[in-house]
C-alpha cells in the first residue's frame, strides 16, 4: 500500500470535515468587523453560546435521527412539553427540582416510546407521525398551562438555565479536558503501535494536539473572561461528548448509520432495524425533554409559545453541518457547529439590528448555501 | 472501409483521489466490429467507458478521443449520445416502476412542446423491442419482467437513441445462460445492421463467441490488442491475470461428514399467495459444496432468502443445525447460529455503499469486536487488513467507500464481511457475479479452504461451468421444486438443463 495515497485520500476527507467550521469562523470574523468587534467580545461570545445550548441539545440527537432516514418535527413541542409539566408539578404542586426534572424526562421517554412504536413497528413515515406530534403535543401544552404563562421557578431550578461555574473551577474543568484529550490521544496511539499499525508521526501528532488543545483553551477562555462556564454550556458539552462516543464508537452508533445508509443491507446482516429505531427515539425523546428543561429554566417561566418553530431551527443546524437527509452521514460535533452558525447569524444580524425581514432571508439563503456547498465538495471527495 | 477506425481513444489518464484508475490508456476501434474489452475487477474497464460516454467530463482526464477522425469533446453524456455513443452500464439504470415505453423514452421524449406524443413514443418503442426480440406490449411495467428482458429494454432503450457506438457493460452478468445466447444473438444481428460493439465481460466463452477484437487491460493500463482468431482462453486469461493459471475450477477431493444442516418440508408463498417454493428437502454435509442450479426465476433466491426469514411467507418447514431444530425469526437468529448469506444482489442486499470497506466487513460481526458494546477499532483494521488481503481486493486502503470499488471488488467485500461471522454454513448466492477469472478462482480456493475446515457450503449459480467445477453434489430446482439431483462425477450440463427446464423430474434422493 502507498503511503502518498494513504496521506491523499484522508486529506481530501478531512477538508470537508473542517469546512463548516472554517464557515464558522469566517461568519465570526465577518460580524466582528461589522460590529467594530462588539460580536467578538467574551460577554457576547458567552451569551451565544447560551443562546444555541436548546436548539444544540436537540441537534446533537437529531443528527442520529436523520441519519436513520428519520425526522422529527415535533421536537418544539416536546419540549414545551416538558419544560410545562415541569414548571406545573413546581409551581402549582411544590414539588421539588429534583421530581420535576425527573417527571419531564419520564414525559420525554414516553413519547420516545410513543413515536417510536408507531415509526418502527407501525412503518408510518416519521414526518406524519412526529407532524402529528407536533400538533397532539403543543396541544397538550396549552392544556397543562392553562394558556398562560407558569412562573416563578426555585432557585434551584432555574440553575440549570441561569447559573455559572466560577471562573476558577472553569479553569481547572478546562485544564482537565485537555489533560484528559492529551491522555486519550496517545493512548489512542500507543493502542495502534500495538497493533502494528502506522500512526501518523510525532510532531505532526503533537501539532495536532496543540492546535486542538488550543482551541479547547481558547473556547475556555472566553468564557472565564466574561463570569465561567455556563452552566446549561457545559451540558451541551457533557452531551455532545456522549452522544459522539456512541455515534462513533459504540455498536448501537454503528448501527444506525448502517440502518440509514442501506437499510436492506442491514437487516440482511443480522441488525434489528426496529429495535435501533425504537430505543433511538426513546433516548431522543428524553434529550429533547432535557432541552425543554433548560429552556424553561433560562425564562424562568413555562410558555404557550415555548419551543414554537424551534424544529427547523435544529434541523438547519444538523443539516448545515453536514447531516445527509438521504440518511447514511452525518456527526454530532458537525451538527452543533450547525447550531453554532444558526445562532451566530442570529446574534450578529440583531447586534446589527438588521431588520427582521432580511433575518429571515438571510438564514433562509445560507442554509441554501451551506447545503450545496456540502453537497458539490462531496462529489469531489 | 471496413478497417477503418470509429473510434480512437489515445493516451487516457483518470485520477481518482489516491487512485490512478487509468493509466495513458490506447483504445482503438474499427467500424462494424465487436470488440471486447476485458480485464481483472478493478482494472478500469468501465472507468474508460464513462470517460467515453462524457460521465466524466471532457477536462477531468488527459487524452483524446477521436471519433471517425475527428477529435471529440465531451461535457456531458448527452454530447456523446448525439454522436452515436450509448452506454449499458454495469448497474441497470431502468426504472422499475414506469413501463417498457416510458422507459425507453425517458431521456429522449418524442414532445412538442414539452408534451409528450405518446403515440409517437409507442411506435418508436415498439419498433425498437422488435430488433431486440422482445415480444412484450409497450404499455408492459417493467416490474413485472425479469432481469434478461429487463436487460434487453436496456438495449431497446439505447438501439431507440439511434446508437452508432453501442458499449455493453458486463449486460450477462444477471442472466441465466438462454437469455445471456440470445442477447449474444441480438449484438451478432446489429453488428449486421452496421451498429459498432464494445463488450466488457468476464465470460470468456462470450468474449470468444462473439467478438472480433479483443483488448486487454491490466492496472489501468492498455496490455494489448488482438484479433480474436490470435489468442486463445489461456493465452487470454494468463495476459489478463499477469501469470498463467492453470485450473480455473481446482477440484479437490472432499471429506464429507455428518449433516450439518437440514431443510424439511419447506413451502413459502409470496405476497400474491402464490406458491413459490413448494415442499423442498435437501440436507447438507459438513466438507461439503452443494450446487443449487436452475434458470433464473426457479426460485433459489427466494428459498434462501426465506430460510432468513426475509422473503414470503412461510407455510411449512423446518430448518436443522447440527440436528437441532432451528427457529429463524431474522437474520440476526441465523447469523447468531451460524449460517451467513451473501446475497445475489451486492448493492440493494450486501453494501452499504456509502461506508468504507473497513465498517463492510465487520457489520455483521460487530458483537465480536466489541466489548461492552464499545468497538475496538483496532480489532476492526485488523479484521479489514485480513479479509482485504486474503480476498486480494484492490484498493487504496480499507477507509475507501465501497461505492467506489469497481464490481468485482465490491463483491469481495460482501463475501469478507461473511467470513468474518465465522459461518458453520455459508450459502452463497451467484458468489461469482461480475468477478474477473482470476479472483473467481481465488474464491473457489477459498470456498475449498472452508469446506476443509468444516464449514457446509451451498452456492447458488446460473453458470453451468461454474456449478459442475465446483460441487461435490448438485440439486436442480424447477418452478420452485428440486427436479434432480447430480453428484459431480455425473453432473454435465445437458443433464441440468434437463431438470431445470423440467423436461426430466426425478424423485429427489431425501437421504442425502
Ligand atoms: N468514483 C471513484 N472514486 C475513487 N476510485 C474509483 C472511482 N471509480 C472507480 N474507482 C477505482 O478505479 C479503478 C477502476 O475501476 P473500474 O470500475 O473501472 O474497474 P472495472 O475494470 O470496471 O472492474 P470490474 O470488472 O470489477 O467492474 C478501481 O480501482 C476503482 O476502485
Ligand atoms: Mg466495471
């Protein structure tokens, strides 16, 4: 085998990996010299890192169902859903933080179980049925507040979408990740010197730990600028870790791009399509349910409206991130730098106070863009 | 002029990201001939045909091609179609749910301002499956014809656009012996009609049948170019192959053991409730290689595929491994057992062409290189490195998608991901399919290593040669019932065709 060839084929690869994120980039500095560098400031960089966390929750479990061949349209209203009975159990019952939390990811369970009864073992198309949710659920939403508006929070609750880790233990949290990628990086390639296999050589490996150690720091750093991470921040990031360990690296992962890239081939090779869909719906309808949670806990209030067109929302973000809708491809880190440009357009063009009309168009017109810029670099490659 | 060249295609060079798949390859033509191209899976065959027919575009190769002397540039397929050049590719590009006229019409609608004229459309359709031979009404879906007549719509479809330079792209690789002779009929008659014909297959026997010229290539490069009367079969595989092969079927003599797999009683319907399979028995011995022959459409896909429980419905029957009864409620119950099945059909049951030949071969296997249901992917090279290797498939690495492996390769893949279950019983279906003389040999070495091993193997083909080269024993299935049974020593093919056309039935021997 021929070492240049190895080398030609991964780098091909690897640029369409990084193109959304030099997009990412390009879109930040484009605002930062729009804006005389009020979007680039820490206070700005943190809130836009809050203001993407609900839409990124449910990004990061939305890559997994569209890459299956799925959809699910009625995550805005899942949950409002849950974000509703939890504000109703808290402020017209008095339970506890605790019970509620738990009460609104039971609520996301069942109805994980709920879509994927009738996706996998009722073969009715998830668009119907998760359209059908959709309406069923933000009518459920109105019953449970009423129509109107569920506040105040306890404190406790609202932690989850208000609060920050001190700048000190966000540091040492920091220091931590990039010890523990370090650790993880040449264990990775310990593993494969064991094996016999060719790694890629020194210093090209130590440059890559230090360009991404960096990046880790940097993320990091602005954050601790302006008052520590945020709270419902680090749960984005606890979350998008899990979900890309079992996406790449778990059998279950493994199997859905399998079932989404040809489910024929799939079932034939022994994998239980039913099941995989089932339990991927149960573990979505609980992470949309957690999203509900934050969101309700940064309003410190349950809404009629909450979540209201927050499905095209995620599905842009996935979808700019490089997500197929033909199912098959698709990564998480891919889909909250989607979530990430969404919100970023968002946050500069108000920063700017861009007119509403051309918000609109605008996202409307990079979406478009972001999708055949995907799909043209993935001809070549 | 009959000598005249048609066609010249000079110096083509085709880059693909870590792949050179053409090397300065020469390819010429002459007017009215039939001219073979052949060659190894892989060697770029139909990489030279989509640089002719303009599926890649003039700019993204070097070299010319000149037609009737004049130098061509072509953007896009249409441009080559205007110039006579229509391609049958590899993977059948019909569409099953519209009929025979629409079919042959797509593309090349006969409208006048953009409404279509039907009656026109019909005329032209019928016109064309009369040159083909096909005796179906236009109006025909094409769902409801099997893949020879399928195939021949192709060719209608292509004689419609009024081909000059017609390329067939291995077009018997789906068809049973008959269909595969009359399609050879049907080029011979348009080679009258003046229609050039440049023929890729990995049958040498109809390479020798039918054609004038024959030119081979090697690793993306032009090895030669005869006259057919110049070569001979083992001149030609030895200048394909790159060294000489001696025994393409290399019998050796099996140890049969005790049964290790039996179907009994076995009857399954289709969704229409009609009888498709009806009260099969056959068992198989551990060492052993057992055929199952008959024309395409007798049912041996279905009987597979419903002992996986993924086709039909089953009305009775039973299945033993190792003498006990074995429930299969899905694949997974199967491979769990033991048994893999490699499909007939590689692209809509074998690949996930999308993902790399590394996540192919363990996708059936993937409990065995995970632990705690976390993969060890360095278990996984490991397994990728020694399937690719010991199938000898061609690629620039394992991280390659499937969807860019030439044919040949892409059946290796299917075939590696199966081994790696560590089969007790491995059935394939038409194993050989698309693959170049040289691998299939290598496939029957592997075949034999199995058996030796103890595995019970079971292939299904519609090649003659290939069944008698290589089973111990032989079952022949007429309209969804075994007709005969042959061991090797007495196996010939009149003999099959016999059972399989049922013109002879005989009380299939039930004690194996
Ligand atoms: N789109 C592509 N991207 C990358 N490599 C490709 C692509 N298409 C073909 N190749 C490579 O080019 C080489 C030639 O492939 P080609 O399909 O022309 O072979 P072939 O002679 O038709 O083989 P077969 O008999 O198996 O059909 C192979 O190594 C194949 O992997
Ligand atoms: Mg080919």
């Amino acid at each position: 085998m021929d070492k240049k060839i190895l080398f030609n084929a991964g780098f091909f690869k690897h640029i369409r990996r990084y193109t959304m994120l030099i997009a990412l980039v390009s879109i930040w500095l484009i605002f930062s010299f729009l804006t005389d560098g009020i979007f680039i400031s820490p206070r700005n960089l943190s809130n836009l890192f809050v203001q993407t966390v609900a839409v990124a929750i449910i990004a990061i479990g939305m890559t997994l169902v569209i890459v299956t061949r799925n959809i699910d349209l009625s995550v805005g209203s899942v949950a409002a859903l849950a974000g509703a009975v939890a504000a109703f159990l808290q402020v017209k019952m008095g339970w506890p933080t605790t019970s509620v939390i738990a009460a609104a990811l039971i609520v996301g369970v069942l109805i994980g179980v709920w879509h994927g009864f009738w996706i996998a073992y009722r073969a009715v198309p998830a668009f119907i049925v998760t359209l059908a949710s959709m309406m069923v659920f933000r009518g459920l939403v109105l019953g449970v507040t009423n129509g109107t508006t569920i506040a105040p929070l306890s404190d406790s609750f609202k932690a989850i979408g208000q609060s920050y880790v001190s700048p000190h233990l966000s540091a040492l949290i920091g220091i931590l990740v990039i010890v523990a990628y370090i650790f993880l990086d040449f264990n990775r390639r310990r593993q494969r010197i064991k094996y016999g296999f060719k790694v890629t050589r020194l210093p090209l490996e130590v440059l890559k730990l230090f360009l991404i150690s960096s990046a880790i720091a940097g993320i990091f750093a602005i954050m601790i600028f302006n008052r520590g991470v945020h709270c419902a921040v680090l749960l984005v990031m606890v979350l998008a870790l899990i979900f890309y360990f079992i996406a790449e690296h778990t059998v279950f992962g493994r199997q859905l791009y399998a079932i989404g890239g040809n489910p024929d081939a799939a079932e034939l090779s022994g994998l239980n399509i039913k099941k995989s869909v089932m339990l991927l719906y149960v573990i979505f309808g609980a992470l949309t349910a957690v999203s509900g949670l934050v969101l309700t806990a940064r309003l410190n209030a349950a809404t009629t409206s909450a979540g209201q067109g927050m499905e095209l929302d995620v599905i842009a973000a996935a979808v700019i991130g490089g997500t197929s809708l033909m199912g098959g491809e698709g990564t998480i880190i891919g889909s909250v730098i989607g979530a990430l440009i969404m919100a970023s357009l968002d946050n500069g063009m108000s920063l700017m106070n861009t007119n509403i009309t051309y918000q609109y168009i605008i996202k409307g017109l990079i979406l478009l863009l972001a999708v055949w810029v995907d799909i043209a670099t993935r001809n070549k490659a | 002029m009959p000598d005249e060249y048609i066609l010249q295609m000079e110096g083509i060079t085709k880059d693909f990201p870590g792949v050179r798949a053409l090397d300065s390859v020469t390819f010429n033509v002459k007017k009215g001939h039939i001219h073979a191209l052949v060659g190894e899976n892989g060697a770029g065959k139909s990489t030279l045909m989509k640089v002719l027919s303009g599926v890649y575009p003039s700019g993204t190769y070097q070299g010319n091609i000149v037609i009737n002397g004049e130098k061509q540039v072509f953007h896009t397929i249409k441009d080559s179609e205007n110039r006579g050049i229509v391609i049958i590719y590899q993977e059948l590009a019909l569409i099953k749910e519209l009929n025979i006229a629409e079919n042959v019409c797509v593309g090349n609608e006969v409208s006048r301002f953009g409404v279509i004229n039907w009656d026109e459309s019909f005329l032209k359709t019928e016109k064309a499956l009369k040159q083909v031979g096909l005796n179906e009404n236009p109006l025909t879906s094409l769902a409801s014809l099997g893949v020879g007549e399928q195939q021949l719509v192709a060719i209608a479809k292509a004689l419609s656009k009024e081909a000059r330079i017609l390329v067939l792209d291995e077009p018997t690789a789906t068809l049973s012996q008959e269909e595969a002779e009359r399609l050879l009929k049907i080029l011979l008659k348009l080679k009258e009609e003046g229609v050039t014909c440049i023929y890729i297959s990995h049958r040498l026997k109809e390479v020798f049948d039918i054609a004038d010229e024959i030119t081979v290539l090697r690793d993306g490069k032009t090895v030669a170019s005869y006259a057919k009367k110049e070569l001979t079969e083992s001149k030609l595989i030895s200048l394909m192959v790159g060294r000489e092969l001696i025994d393409i079927y290399p019998r050796r003599k099996h140890l049969l053991k005790e049964v290790i797999f039996e179907v009994r009683d076995w009857t399954v319907y289709n969704p229409a409730i009609n009888k498709i399979i009806s009260d099969v028995n056959f068992k198989l011995h551990k060492g052993e290689i057992l055929g199952i022959s008959g024309l395409v459409g007798a049912g041996r896909t279905e009987l597979v595929m419903s002992l996986f429980n993924v086709w039909g419905k089953k009305a009775s029957g039973n299945i033993f491994l190792e003498g006990k009864e074995l429930h299969i409620s899905n694949p997974g119950s199967a491979i769990k057992a033991g048994i893999a099945l490699a499909s007939e059909d590689r692209k809509r049951y074998g690949l996930v062409l999308n993902e790399d030949i590394k996540r192919n071969i363990s996708l059936a296997s993937l409990l065995k290189i995970a632990k705690a249901s976390i993969i060890n992917e360095n278990e996984e090279i490991k397994y990728a490195e020694k399937y690719t290797s010991d199938l000898h498939i061609k690629t620039p690495s394992i991280e390659q998608r499937t969807l860019n492996l030439s044919g040949g390769n892409q059946q290796k893949v299917v075939l590696g991901k199966w081994l790696m279950t560590m089969p007790k019983v491995l059935i394939l279906d038409e194993p050989t399919r698309g693959i170049d003389v040289g691998a299939k040999s290598e496939i029957y070495n592997i075949i034999n290593d199995l058996v030796r091993l103890g595995l019970g193997v079971i292939v299904i083909s519609s090649e003659l040669p290939e069944i008698i080269g290589i089973c111990d024993r032989i079952l022949v299935m007429h309209e969804g019932r075994f007709t005969g049974e042959l061991l090797a020593e007495e196996a010939t093919q009149e003999k099959i065709m016999n059972y399989a056309t049922g013109r002879i039935k005989e009380e299939v021997n039930q004690d194996g």
